[in-house]
C-alpha cells in the first residue's frame, strides 16, 4: 500500500513507480481508465482543460531556453492508483517570475477533478461532464464554459471564486458562503450566504474574504435587468441585483 507524505511543493509519494519530468513525460502513467485527476501545487498555477483522456504536464519557459541539465530542475512527478492519476509538483529548481510556469491537465468527460493548492490559482476553460473538488487558501479559483455533472466543491479562504456555466443557472442547486465578499449567481447578487435552485447538481462554495460569482454564457453576455425577488440565507432580506 502506498503512502503518501506532504512536502513544501506538493504531494511526494512514497512509492517505487513515479515519472517525473520537466513536462510530458514517455514514462507518464497509461491514462486509460483514469476517472479521477489528482492534482497538488503549492505556488505553480494549475490550468483544467478538456481532454479525450487524462494526462498531465508541466509548462515552463525554461525549457525552451535552458537545457534541462544546466539549471536545477522542478518536475512535475505522476502516479497512477488504480482510476486515479496523481500528479504534484517536487524539487527547489528556479521558477520563472513572470508566472508562466504551470500544470496544464486533461480531464475527460465524466471524469472527477481535484486540485490543492496553496497561493497558485486554479483555472477550467471547457470542462464538460465533470465533477470538481478545488481548494485553495489565497489563489483564485476561476473558469468558464464549465459544465458539472455531479456535485462539485470550491473552497478559497482568501481568494474569489468566478465560474462561467456552460449549462443554465436552473440545472443546479447552490450553497455559497463569503464571510465578507459578495455572492452572485446569474442575475442575483447578495453577501454572506444563498441558498439557491433545486437542480440534481449541487455546488458548494467557501470563501473567507473573496467573492463568489457563478454565471452562465447568457448571464455573462445579456445587459442586466431586474430579477425577482429572492430572499438572503442568512438575513433573510429581499436581494437585488
């Protein structure tokens, strides 16, 4: 049985089988079958795409200037268990200061995604078909054209929370809390908490000082207009927009 061990950088598993490498790697686990995508970084920023099968990779403009056995390296290490592909960023190599490095990581229809980070923001662009549980204490959490189909988590305790839904607001049920930031879903717009929707997809999301702000493509392109009347979880006053 495997056991895992947390170090500054991430995840380093304890495990004989491990391909590391400065981005795709030959020795990268078989991607067929992987149904969840577990992804750890402490200050390398994590980019969620779609993908017909998982994989993962490092991205850095090192690569392309420095040979890699001139300048101390940071991998990008990946570990298959079963239907779940780890992945997590190890070693002290210079990372470039313009925040170009990151994780890119393929997620296919169906599929579960998590990622820890700890200052690093989390970006989905065209996520479809998938579940989330994303953490973070200070980065942002953000993305659009994302399409959950099952129930999803955000957590940020400093950071803001801004999903684009690919499907309506009315396909999900919503359970958001901000201690100080704002809280909107389509054309809603309230603080500290909503509950909101009876779709069969619930969200959840946490944040301590960010705002929350989950919006669908039609949401994000019509001119804002008067909604009903909706009233606050927690103060139970009538919300505006």
């Amino acid at each position: 049985m495997r056991r895992r061990a947390m170090v500054s950088a991430g995840i380093m598993v304890m495990s004989a089988v491990v391909a590391c490498a400065s981005g795709a790697s030959e020795d990268a686990p078989d991607p067929a079958g992987v149904t969840v995508v577990d992804i750890r970084s402490a200050v390398v920023p994590v980019l969620a795409l779609a993908g017909p099968v998982a994989e993962a990779l490092f991205e850095s403009p090192v690569a392309a200037e420095f040979p890699w056995d001139e300048v101390p390296r940071t991998h990008l290490c990946q570990e298959r268990d079963g239907s779940t592909l780890y992945a997590w960023v190890e070693g002290d190599g210079w990372m470039p200061a313009d925040g170009d490095a990151r994780i890119v990581v393929r997620v296919p229809p169906g599929a579960s995604l998590l990622v820890q980070t700890r200052s690093a923001p989390v970006r989905m662009e065209g996520l479809a078909g998938v579940r989330c549980r994303l953490r973070t204490v200070s980065g942002a959490i953000t993305g659009s054209r994302v399409r959950l189909s099952g129930s999803s988590e955000f957590i940020s305790e400093s950071g803001s929370v801004e999903i684009g839904m690919s499907a309506g607001i009315e396909d999900y049920g919503f359970d958001l809390r901000s201690v100080s930031g704002t809280i909107t879903v389509g054309r809603i717009r309230t603080e500290r908490g909503l509950l909101m929707g009876f779709g069969r997809t619930r969200v959840t999301a946490r944040t301590g000082t960010g705002s929350l702000s989950f919006l669908s493509d039609t949401d994000a392109m019509a001119a804002p207009r008067q909604p009903a009347p909706v009233r606050s979880l927690l103060s139970g006053a009538l919300l505006s927009p």
